[in-house]
C-alpha cells in the first residue's frame, strides 16, 4: 500500500511552474529514517525551489526539515504569499525528510492575519480566502510527515491557528496565546474553530474570543494547547531533539498517528474500532514492522525504561 497526500487541492505554489508532490510515503522504511539522532549535525541549506521562498529560511538537519517563519519585521504576519509558501514546502517535501521543525524568526513566533491585506471583500473572496488557509494548514496537518512547531513571543490568532494544525507543540516561557479576532471584528478564519477546540475545548476558546484573554505558556500547557514548556531560549533545541526522535520511528506508524488516529477521534466508537483495524493490520504487514518485532524479540532493541 501507499498511502497519498490528504489535501487534494493542487499546491499554491508562490512560483510558476509545475510542482512536483512526492509520494509521502513508501511502503519500505528508508534507513536513513532509522538513523539515531546527531546532536552534532549542522543545519544544511535546501536547494532547488525551496530555496527560493522569500518568507521562509529552509534548511536541514539530516531527516528533519527546518522551516523559518522569516518575516520578523512585520512579527511573521501572515500575508496571501506566506500562506502560499507555506502550502509549497508541505506538497514539494523533499526526498528522505521524515520531520519538519517550525520555528519563527525574531521576536515572535507570529502575529497572526497580515492585518494591512484584509480589504472589503465579497462574500466569495472571503470565503475563498479562508479556503486558501485550510488547503495551506490541511496540507501541514494531514501532510507527509510530523510537524513540531516551536513557539515564542506572541502566538496570535492565525498564528495559533497555525501552530494548532502541527502535530506537537513546543513553546518556551516567552510564549502566550491569544485570539485577538473578536477585537479586529473578524473571526477565525484558518482552521482554528475546528482544530483549537480540539486542543483546549470550545468553552477555553470562546472565552479567549470574547473576552481576549492570553495565555502565558504555562496556561497553554495545562489547557493543553502545547505538550512541552522548556526555559526561554531552549524551544529550538528541544524541538529539533523531537523530531529527530519522531524520524526514526516506522514512517507507516507516523501515517497512521496522522491520518488515522485524528479522524478514528471523530468517528463513533464501532467505526473507530474497525478503522484503528485495518490501520493496525497496514502498519504491522510492513517490512519494516516486521523487522522491528523481530529485532525486539532477538533483544536488538531498545526496552521502555522510566525516562
Ligand atoms: C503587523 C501585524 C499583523 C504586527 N498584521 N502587520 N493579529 C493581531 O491582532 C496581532 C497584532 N499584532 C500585535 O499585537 C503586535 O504587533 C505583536 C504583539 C504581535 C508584536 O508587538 P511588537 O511591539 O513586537 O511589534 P509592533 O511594533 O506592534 O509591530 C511591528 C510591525 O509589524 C509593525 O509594522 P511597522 O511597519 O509599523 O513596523 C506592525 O504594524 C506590524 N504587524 N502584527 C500586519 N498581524 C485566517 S484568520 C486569522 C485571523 C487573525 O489572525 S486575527 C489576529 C491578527
């Protein structure tokens, strides 16, 4: 079996031209995949068109790819084209990347919407636009591999959004949340109604809305907006030893993690329960799998000790 992309909607790619998605996940595991974690690795520039996104700083440390939010100046704002870059690296991910790192530059994780592009729009634009954010944000949740977001600073609106369409959350005591929308008159409009509530519960949410609460990240963490708070300064490091741990896990076991536990979640028990089998059957009928099991019993694996 090899399973696809999610997102059927074709990459928004910032540059002309064709993008070309890579099949996500093959049904062999790559070695590479299962090599242990290199503190000592450097981060390498990317080629090609990755390399060419203005907005972002991407580079690599051996399977996990380290995306920059690179537009300080304007507190990583999300404009029309950052979206759009965004979208490019998820269906253009590059051979071999098993974990993304998101991190932002400067000062704050994100500020969220760029407020100087929202323009009186019609019905159908707007609504178009916040279909752009799905497609984007889809594309980073349901995508080729785990992503981890390490947060600081502000993590405002779309910025939260954002962050909420990762699969783990990093934040150090500098990090605070907030959704700002009820303030600018707008609402939520990149995924954050379905996803943030699903981290922290609607009633957390309406009360950020209505009443612009912020979260420090202690209150983030105990909400459960993140799962790791780590001293200012330490996210990085922290979120880069994450994912090199999640790349070498089975690629299959991250897909199911993925894809299938999310919606097993939101389907009524007995449909769960007959989804998480075929899942289960898919993930241990790999070779990979198999070699796993066997080197456990030959006693060539690792055990589950107290951390
Ligand atoms: C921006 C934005 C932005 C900063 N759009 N330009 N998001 C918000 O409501 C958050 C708005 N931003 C802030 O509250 C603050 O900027 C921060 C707390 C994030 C940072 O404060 P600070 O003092 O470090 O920076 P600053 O001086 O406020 O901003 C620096 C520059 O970035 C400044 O521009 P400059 O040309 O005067 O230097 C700001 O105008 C600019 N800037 N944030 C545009 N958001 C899919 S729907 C999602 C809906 C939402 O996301 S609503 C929440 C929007």
């Amino acid at each position: 079996m090899t399973p696809r992309n999610d997102p059927s909607t074709p990459p928004l790619s910032a540059h002309p031209g064709p993008a070309t998605a890579m099949n996500p996940v093959t049904s062999e595991a790559s070695h590479a995949a299962l090599s242990p974690h290199q503190p000592d690795q450097l981060d390498q520039p990317v080629s090609g068109l990755l390399a060419t996104l203005d907005l972002l700083r991407v580079s690599r440390r051996g399977p996990v790819l380290h995306l920059q939010l690179n537009r300080p100046a304007k507190r990583n704002a999300l404009s029309d084209p950052f979206i759009q870059q965004l979208h490019t690296v998820f269906v253009n991910m590059p051979e071999g990347v098993r974990a993304v790192v998101i991190s932002g530059q400067g000062q704050h994780f994100c500020a969220g919407l760029d407020l100087s592009e929202v323009v009186a729009r019609d019905i159908g634009s707007a609504v178009q636009h916040s279909r752009m954010w799905h497609a984007a944000f889809d594309a980073i949740q349901f995508g080729p591999v785990p992503v981890v977001a390490v947060l600081h600073g502000a993590v405002v609106g779309g910025g939260l959004e954002l962050a909420s369409a990762c699969h783990i959350r990093v934040a150090d005591d500098s990090a605070y949340f907030g959704l700002p929308e009820g303030q600018r008159g707008i609402f939520v409009g990149g995924g954050g109604s379905a996803r943030i509530p699903r981290l922290m519960g609607v009633s957390r949410m309406t009360d950020l809305m209505l009443t612009g609460r912020v979260y420090d990240a202690r209150e983030g963490l105990q909400a459960g907006l993140v799962q790791y708070v780590v001293p200012a300064g330490q996210a990085l490091d922290k979120g880069m030893a994450l994912a090199q741990r999640i790349a070498t896990n089975a690629q299959m076991s991250n897909y199911a993690v993925m894809h299938a536990l999310p919606r097993i979640a939101d389907q009524a028990q007995g449909l769960g329960l007959f989804t998480e089998s075929l899942m289960a059957a898919i993930a241990e009928s790999t070779s990979d799998a198999q070699q796993r099991l066997k080197a456990f019993l030959e006693g060539r694996a690792d055990k589950v000790l107290k951390s």
